[in-house]
C-alpha cells in the first residue's frame, strides 16, 4: 500500500462514519506495506466487507459479492493477469460499450484510466472485498495460465514438426492437444452447450459453443494448434486423421461428474482449415417425458389421442436443431414397453437406448432407409420409427406400414404441420395413401425460457402488440416479462429451452381436402378452424404464462 492510497481510501472510510480518522492513521502508522483494509480488519475496527460497502455507499457505487457472482470469461480475459494484479481489479461482465470492473479502491482514477486505454472500453467501477477481489484475480490467472501453456507446449509441437502420424503422442491423455481439448469439452458440458464450434481462420483458430440455441465465443488460439486439435479429435471419433480433402462424420463418448455424454462430430474442408462441429448428446436428455417439453394441454391432449391409436403415422415437423429426435423419444418412452415390438432406422443413431431395436442406416453398404424399413416389416413391430422421411421410396413404405396396423413415428422437414400434407405429395407419394394413413402432423421450435431469478415484468403498448400481432382486448393490456441478466444466467436473461407446438389432427374434412389436392393455406385454414393453435398461438400462450418473451417468440416463430 503506497501512503497516497491509503490516506485517500481513510479518508473516504472517515466520510462514510465506517472508522475515525484515529483509527485510519494507527492502520497507516503500523501497515509495513500492507493495505488499509487488511490492518484494519486486523485491529478490530472494520472488517473488509464493512469497508466496501462504506465505501460503495460514499461514493454512490454498487456493491458485490464476488463469492456469488458468475464472472463472465470474456470479460476476465481482456485484462492481462499482470494488470489486474497490479492495480488489484477484475473485469466482469461487458455490457455494451461498458467494462464493469470490480474494485476494492475505487478512487484510483489513475488504474482507471489506464483500463479506459488497454481494454478500449468505457470503465464502470463496482465495489468488491478485498481478499474476494484477489481470490478471483489468482483463479482466472490460474486458468489463463493453464491455457497459455497448453498453447505454448501445442505451439512447442508444431514448431518442432511433430506429424500426425505420431499417434502415441497425440492419443496420450499428458499431451498438450489433449489437455486443450478436455478443457474445452468440459466446460461446454458444464455451461450445458449444444454444439461445439473449433472454426479455422487465416490467423486464429476460434472456439464457440451454441448454448439455447445461439452461439457464444469462448476462446481464440494461433492457428498453428489447430491441425494437432483437428488431428486429436479425428483420431477420438474414429476417422481417417491422413484425410484433409473429404467431409467425415464420427462419435465418440465422455462421463463427466456421473453424467455420460455422446459427442457426434463432423468435420469440413474450408479453404484456412478442417471446421469441426460437435454435437452434444446427453443420454439422459432421451428420459425426458412429453411433460417436460413444454406442451400445453389441447396440443398434448391432441397428440397423446393420436398415440394411443394402434396405427397410423405421426409426423414430426421443424428445421434442423429444433428438438424433433427428442421428441420422437418421449413419443417411444410413452408406447414402449415389454409388450411392444419397438424397432427404429436412424441416420445417425443419435441415442442407444437398452431395450430398442435400433437400426443404423448406411448408404454405402446399401443400407437405406428404405431398404431397412422392407426389412422391419419382416420382424412383426408393433411400432417403427423412422429418423426421417427423405425419399419417395422410404415415404411410400412409411405411408404403407401405417395403414397395415402399424404405427410409425418419423420427421419430415416443413415450416409447419399443415405443409406436411403437400410435402408428401410433392415427394410423388399417392395424397389418398397421405390422407388415409397420417393421423396427426406435430410442427415445433425451440424457444429459450426466460431465467426465472431476474426476469423483469413490464406493460407494454398497444403500438407494440399490434404490430407483431399479439391477441389482447383494447384498453386490457396484458402484463408481460422480459429479460434482464443475472449471475445465475451469464447474463443472458434466458436459462434452458422448451418447445413450441402446432398440432394438426387429420380429420375427415383435412383428408378430403389433401385427396383434392388442396393448397397448403387451405389445409390450414381447415386446421385452424377445428381448433389448431398456431406455433405462433402455442408461443404468445407461453409468453402470457411469463416463461419466454415476445421477442424471443418472434426469433423462432415466422
């Protein structure tokens, strides 16, 4: 502690009644270099936390307690270690063209400044204890060192020609690429991702993980690592770590903290590099129940009808990423048990499940999915799920096995349920095999769900509904939520996903209507009429309960 910072914080300390200017000068006199705030709390007078708060309360500050709080590593990372031991701060969070830092001597304008040109960012000071304060900047020090020599030694690797064809080095668990690529599997199962983005560029390799459905930066290295990461992961998922020219698809298995993970990979000559994609599939996701989706009750009523039919075809309906494989399997944990002849063909098999017969399709072998489904109905199933509709030949097998006592189970992509009709139509499938075998079409996305520890209710305006078609009665606007941000959410104000359905049940009027060959608006315009909810309805219900947003709603919802 230099004399100058301590009379400024005693002063500070004596404005705020937290100590006497007696007790500052004793706490100077006998400091030997240590700070105000450990000799006071050593004297008895103050403890540090006392400190803080007095001085965030003099200086009109916020205070925090760093213990609590989820610092953002984006924010740590824009300081150097170096830095933020020298003037004892600790960026973050960012929050637009702000640095909230946190402080334990806030008046030190000098530290301030110097931050403002380092990080290019407007600094926000808040208030923290400090041996908190430290504790936090030794932790992410740790870390960033941690990374830094895993680059370095990867870097050491490279320079020294390692090839790829030193396998014992890159498959040995004490490797650097090894230790790089725990790290970043780790942290993406912990922060609950989806899918793990490792992007070549011309001079950075750059790291993001899609969590909720929208992908977050987290790490960038020198493009020099990336060929040993690449070759590592291939050599993990079982590829061909000599091919650089070809797409290649591959799987492999983690158990972290009792949780087991399966991480499907695909890899993709770019014009810098391989692009790695990992998808992650936990296996306990595939136990979840129809419940647990999201459903409201007359879409659940209205599929759960269609299960408990003993034939005909359900449909699943939606983009790629928007929930269709685990919906399919709650559909199965619904109708399967020991007295069900339960057998799937999937493309890839994204679960293994005990107790299902589960089929994995592969072209080149000649294994389609049409060739697989001939020989199912051979075995005698009760129920077939299909991973997906593709083909004429595979949808015409599809449509046959529903209308001769099985039920199938399959996805097909359309924007919604009723295009499911047309779809199969235009695929050159008879439309009175479609009318006669589908029984219901389920449509969904994804929407996040707003963090339940700091959503923030608002009234909105007339102007505002109007304008994305929000259903309220003039002059009784609803009470709605939106997000703020919080610890417990990364600041993001969303935690988890649930889904958004649009059920059509194909009656008689709809199955007149595909025989003729109706247009698409008219089928749903029928649907409509005999009580279908929109994907649009289903999501402005959700955000009347306040667990999403209008403006999330909007993102996933055309």
């Amino acid at each position: 502690m230099t004399a100058a910072s301590g009379k400024r914080l005693g002063k500070i300390l004596v404005q705020a009644g937290a100590v006497t200017q007696e007790q500052v000068n004793e706490a100077i006199e006998v400091a030997d270099g240590r700070s105000l705030t450990t000799v006071l709390d050593e004297l008895g007078y103050a403890d540090e936390v006392a400190i803080a708060q007095a001085v965030a309360a003099q200086m009109g500050l916020v205070y925090i307690d760093l213990s609590m709080y989820e610092i953002d590593p984006n924010a740590a990372t824009l300081l150097s270690a170096d830095l933020a031991q020298r003037y004892a701060v600790m960026p973050i969070k960012v929050q637009e063209d702000e640095l909230v830092v946190a402080m334990s001597d806030p008046a030190n304008i000098f530290a301030i400044d110097d931050l403002r040109i380092v990080t290019g960012y407007e600094i926000k000071p808040v208030v923290a204890a400090e041996s908190e304060l430290a504790s936090a900047i030794e932790r992410f020090a740790a870390a960033q060192q941690n990374v830094d020599d895993m680059v370095g030694d990867l870097e050491e690797a490279v320079t020294a020609g390692l090839d790829d064809s030193e396998d014992e080095d890159l498959e040995s668990e004490e490797a650097p690429v090894a230790k790089m690529m725990n790290l970043i599997i780790t942290e993406a199962i912990r922060q609950g991702a989806g899918d793990i983005y490792i992007e070549p560029g011309e001079k950075e390799m750059r790291v993001r993980y899609r969590i909720d459905g929208v992908c977050q930066e987290v790490m960038r290295s020198p493009m020099r690592v990336h060929r040993q990461l690449i070759s590592r992961l291939k050599i993990n998922s079982g590829m061909d770590i000599a091919e650089k020219r070809l797409p290649q698809d591959g799987r492999f298995g983690v158990v972290l903290e009792k949780v087991a993970v399966d991480f499907r990979v695909a890899i993709l000559p770019l014009v810098y590099g391989e692009l790695c994609v990992m998808r992650l599939l936990r296996r306990d996701s595939i136990m979840m129940s129809l419940e647990d989706l999201g459903f409201l009750d007359q879409p659940m009523t209205r599929l759960m009808d269609s299960l408990n039919l003993p034939y005909g075809a359900i449909l699943v309906t939606g983009p790629t990423g928007s929930g269709k494989s685990t919906t399919l399997y709650a559909a199965i944990n619904k109708t399967n048990d020991v007295k069900t002849n339960l057998i799937t063909v999937e493309d890839p098999v994204e679960y293994r499940l005990a107790g299902l017969s589960q089929v994995q399709v592969h072209e080149k072998a000649g294994l389609t999915f049409a060739a697989a489904l001939r020989s199912i109905l051979r075995q005698d199933p009760d129920t077939v799920m299909i991973g997906e509709i593709r083909d004429k030949e595979t949808g015409t097998i599809a449509i046959e096995a529903a209308l001769t006592g099985h039920m199938v189970l399959s996805t097909l992509h359309t924007n919604d349920a009723p295009s499911a009709m047309t779809r199969l139509t235009e695929m050159g499938i008879e439309p009175f095999l479609i009318a006669s075998a589908i029984t219901c079409v389920l449509a969904q996305r994804l929407a996040r769900r707003l963090c339940k520890d700091c959503k923030e209710s608002y009234t909105p305006t007339e102007e505002s509904l109007n304008r994305v078609g929000f259903p309220f009665e003039p002059g009784n606007i609803p009470k709605l939520y939106r997000a703020v941000g919080c610890k417990k959410c990364n600041n993001i104000g969303y935690r988890g996903r649930m889904g958004v359905h649009e059920v059509m049940t194909v009656s008689e009027n709809i199955e007149r209507l595909s025989v003729a060959n109706a247009s698409t608006d008219e089928i749903k315009a029928a649907a409509i009429a005999e009580g279908m909810k929109t994907l649009r309805d289903d999501g402005f219900l959700k955000v009347l309960q306040g667990t999403t947003s209008i403006e999330e709603i909007m993102r996933v919802v055309v």
